[in-house]
C-alpha cells in the first residue's frame, strides 16, 4: 500500500522475514499476531528516524531490537509470490532516500 500526501509518502510496514528456500525461491513469511502498521515517509527521513518510527509503531524496545528493513522492488511479482531475485534492504540514509525514489516512480 503507497500513497502520496503533500510531500510525505504513506507506506505499510509489514512485520515478518525473508527465508530462501534450496532452489532460491524468496518467500515473505508475515509475523503472526503483528498487525501492519501504516507509517508517513519523506525525502528529509533519516535513517535513524525511520527507525525511531518503527520502533515506536510497533511498540519496541529500541536497545534489544536489532531490525532488517526490505522492501520488494516493483515489476516484480507480488511479495506473496514465487521469486528468485531477493529483496532490497535499507539500512542507511541512502537506503532511505532510494526506497523512496523507487516509491515515487512506481506512482508515477
């Protein structure tokens, strides 16, 4: 879920990991009982503070949780389906500014 409000971006943050089968086939695999949570991005976001976000979204404990933010490039197949190419992280302020790039060309 993407959409666009002034210069913020909302973007869906899904809980859960990545795990890689023998023959190479990425699969999603949703965190069970963590619901979505819905979160307001932009082009200033820092890493750091997309990580303050998350943390208090989810209600984390910022010193024990140790994350690994991906997201799924578009023309791929849907995150729920069969793929062989694994999934972007994020985990630095380019990561940042680049997973928005790709988010404000994919609605455009």
């Amino acid at each position: 879920m993407l959409m666009m409000q002034g210069q913020d971006v909302v973007v869906c943050v899904i809980a859960g990991s990545w795990e890689c089968s023998e023959k190479a086939v990425w699969e999603f695999v949703v965190a069970k009982d963590c619901y979505a949570r819905a979160i307001c991005m932009n082009r200033n976001m820092s890493y750091e503070e997309l990580m303050n976000q998350l943390t208090v979204e989810f209600g984390l404990d910022a010193a024990n949780w140790k994350p690994k933010i991906s997201y799924w490039l578009p023309g791929q197949l849907s995150v729920f389906s069969v793929n062989t190419r694994p999934p972007v992280t994020v985990e630095t302020n380019m990561g940042v500014r680049n997973f928005l790039r790709v988010r404000e060309t994919e609605l455009s």
